[in-house]
C-alpha cells in the first residue's frame, strides 16, 4: 500500500474555492457562480451547507469560454 507520502506526490492536492472566490476571479456576481454550479456547467462539491468549486473546473471552464472577438 503507498504511503501518503507517495500519494501527495504522485498527485497534488486539489485547491478548493468559495462561490465568492470563484465570482472575484471571474469578475462575476455570486449569483451567476450559484447559477453555473446549480445549472451543472461549472462542477461543486458540497461542504454542509456551502459549495466548493475545483480550482482546476473554473480554469478549465474559463479556458473553454473563450472566443476570437477579432
């Protein structure tokens, strides 16, 4: 069986985000993050009460949104 050691390297640990943190990096209202996560386009986890939102997901919702205006 690996130790944890093993497993923290071999795999970061993910970071987690609040509903506000998520809306100040994308410069969005908590309500449309509230929106993302309940309509499934942004992935959460709930904690008790409150979601957490994968730093990774928003990166990669973020990056995925994207378009050439020019």
């Amino acid at each position: 069986m690996a130790s944890s050691q093993e497993r923290s390297e071999s795999r970061p640990d993910p970071k987690f985000l609040t509903i506000a943190e998520v809306a100040t990096m994308m410069r969005v209202s908590k309500m449309t993050v509230y929106r993302l996560v309940h309509s499934g386009e942004l992935p959460a986890v709930r904690v008790g009460r409150s979601f957490r939102v994968p730093e990774s997901d928003v990166d990669d919702y973020l990056r995925k949104s994207f378009y050439n205006a020019g």
